[in-house]
C-alpha cells in the first residue's frame, strides 16, 4: 500500500498524537514552527479533512500512524 505521508509529515503527526505543541514538535524536530504548520496543513489538504483531529483520526484509520 502506498504511503500517504511523508517521512516529516508522519514524524509531526506522530508527536501531535503525543499531545505535542507546534511549538514542541518545531524545537524537537529542528523546524520552525511555520514548517510544522505547512505539514499538517498539507496532511489535511492530502486527506481532505477538515482540522488536526479529524487527519489524525483519518491516519489511525489508514494506519498510517498509530497511537
């Protein structure tokens, strides 16, 4: 199956599902907190959600992340 995210996209989600800030996943990840937003975004444009909870509930369904 292919991958819908990519290796950055699963690591920020990965971290938001950790209760994460996009502050904490900028500093964890080295990225500015801009580039953090620019990933979940392309996340929800990719999955056509709307909002962070709904992707992440759309990726666990996909198993493209799990918790």
């Amino acid at each position: 199956m292919k991958k819908i995210l990519t290796t950055r996209e699963k690591e920020v989600f990965d971290l938001l599902t950790r209760n994460k800030t996009t502050k904490e996943i900028a500093a964890q990840l080295n990225i500015s907190e801009k580039t953090v937003r620019n990933h979940i975004s392309n996340t929800i444009q990719k999955l056509g959600v709307k909002g962070r909870a709904a992707a992440v509930i759309e990726l666990l369904k996909l198993k493209e992340i799990s918790l």
